[in-house]
C-alpha cells in the first residue's frame, strides 16, 4: 500500500512500538490517528510528528471500551471519511506463573489484548469493507507462536491473536483488506523492561515499527516474525515434539521471568 495519503489509526501509540510506528507511519505520509488512554503523551507524540512536518490526530481511548472504540471510529469518519490502516498494537504485559497472578490482572490481560483487538477490527471493519481496501495490522508476540513457562496468560492472549489474524486474512482478503499479525520477540519498552532477559536477545523497539510497516508497504500477509529467520525453530517444533519440549524446559530454567 502506498502510504502518502493514507489515513492510519495506530491503537498504544502513547509508547513504544505505538509511537514508534506512528512516527514512521507519518514520516511515509499518512496521516496519523493516535489512540491511547495516556492523552498527553499522545499530544507530545502528535507535537513530535508535526514539527517534521506531519499530520496526526489525538484521541484518548481505553480499547476495553467498546463505547471508547465506537468514538474513535466516529471521529476517525468525521475527520477523515475513511480508515485505511488499523494498527492494532495495544497491549499489556501478563508474565508470571499462573498461581501469582489475581483473577482481575488475567481479565484485564485477556481484555486488553484479546478483547481489544477484536472489537476495534469489528469497529472498523464496515469502513474498509466500504471501499474494498484497507490492511490490518494485530501487534501479536513470538509468544503467540511458542508456549513458553512463565507466560501461561500473555501466550494464550497472542496465541489468540495470531489464531483471529490468520482466520480473518482468508476472510478479508478476496474482499480487499489485508490481515496481519506481526509477532516480534523481545524489545525493551516501557511495559516491557525485559530485565532479566539476556541482552543478546532484546532487539530495538524502532526494529518492530520498520517491520510493522513494511508489511504494509510491501502487502505481507498473513503473518511476520521479528526478528525473521524463526523457520527452523516451528520446523524443529513441528517435527520433534518431544526434542522441543525437552529444549524449552532445559532453556527455560536458565532464562528465569522471561516475558514476551
Ligand atoms: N516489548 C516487547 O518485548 C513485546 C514483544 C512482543 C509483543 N509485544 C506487544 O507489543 C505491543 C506494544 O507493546 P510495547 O512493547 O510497545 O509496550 P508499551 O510501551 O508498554 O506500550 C503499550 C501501549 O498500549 C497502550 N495500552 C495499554 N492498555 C491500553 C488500553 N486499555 N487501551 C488503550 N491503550 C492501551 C499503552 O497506552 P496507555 O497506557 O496510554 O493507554 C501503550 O501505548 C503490545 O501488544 C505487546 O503485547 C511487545
């Protein structure tokens, strides 16, 4: 898709890789719809994007709100007339054993990332279904593609999401509107401190928003993994089950807290 004119709705664009991909969305072009709760990070954002030249809009949106996700809709077609990008990137942290996390902490996850993300799309979805165009974008994690201990309620959330991605890629695609899930490994963020992960392993935050859009730029569908190159670890998974499992246990116990 080409970006220059575009009119992007970014949910989390308040940090991270929200903000990130926000600010590189505009710098391609688009005009940029910031969604979070946090409303005056999203002004500081919109004031970055617009000192280089930039166009964006802030709305303040909790995505657990379906009457929230219904006002943003409505202003996004009052300012705009059209959504073309939906980046479906808000999300919450939910690591830890199960036994330590309260019921209310594993709804809010669930509600968060699981929740959010499917009523925003069905939200959107009439306006892109209209003009036969559009391309989604459901921010997942690697924790989407491999169960790991530690992660019991994070994993299931973007397995989840991964699941309603590829599900409404063969749905949307003959009707136009590309489906995506963008599944990156661990970044440090401010949700996300990954402390105890070694730092071989943690990649820039700014690596997931260039992924985020290329995809868009280049129409990947259904599904990206950053870093790439993961092919023989779901190989080596779907292959010898038992072989990966031993792997994930002898792995996990050195990698203690491991989140994303
Ligand atoms: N960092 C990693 O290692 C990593 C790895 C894989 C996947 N991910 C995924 O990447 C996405 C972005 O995370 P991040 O690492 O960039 O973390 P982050 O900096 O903590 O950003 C999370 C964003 O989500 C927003 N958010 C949280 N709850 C919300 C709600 N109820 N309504 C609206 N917005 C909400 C936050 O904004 P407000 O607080 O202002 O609402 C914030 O902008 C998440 O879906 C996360 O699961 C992260």
């Amino acid at each position: 898709m080409e970006l220059e004119g575009a009119v992007a709705v970014v949910t989390g664009a308040s940090s991270g890789f929200g903000e990130l991909t926000a600010k590189r969305l505009a710098k391609r072009g688009a005009t940029v719809v910031l969604a979070a709760r946090r409303v005056e990070r999203l002004e500081a954002v919109a004031d970055q994007i617009g000192s280089r030249g930039g166009r964006s809009l802030v709305v303040g949106c909790d995505v657990t709100s379906l009457a929230d996700l219904q006002e943003l809709r409505d202003r996004v077609d009052e300012a705009f007339g059209r959504c073309d990008v939906l980046v479906n990137n808000a999300g919450v942290a939910g690591g830890g054993s199960l036994e330590s996390l309260s019921p209310s902490t594993i709804e809010r996850v669930v509600r968060v990332n699981v929740l959010g993300v499917m009523l925003c799309t069905r939200v959107f979805l009439p306006m892109m279904l209209e003009r036969s165009r559009g391309h989604i974008v459901n921010v997942a994690s690697l924790a989407g593609r491999f169960a790991t201990p530690g992660a019991s309620v994070y994993g299931a959330t973007k397995h989840a999401v991964v699941a309603f991605s590829e599900a409404l890629y063969y749905e949307l695609r003959p009707r136009g509107i590309r489906v995506t899930s963008v599944n990156p490994g661990f970044a440090r963020t401010e949700g996300f401190p990954q402390t105890h992960v070694p730092r071989l392993l943690v990649m820039r935050a700014d690596r997931v928003a260039r992924a985020i859009v290329r995809a868009i730029e280049n129409d990947r569908a259904p599904e990206v993994n950053v870093p790439r190159g993961l092919g023989p670890l779901e190989a080596f998974r779907v292959l010898t089950p038992p072989l990966y499992r031993w792997g994930v246990r002898t792995v996990s116990r050195r990698l203690p807290g491991t989140r994303a």
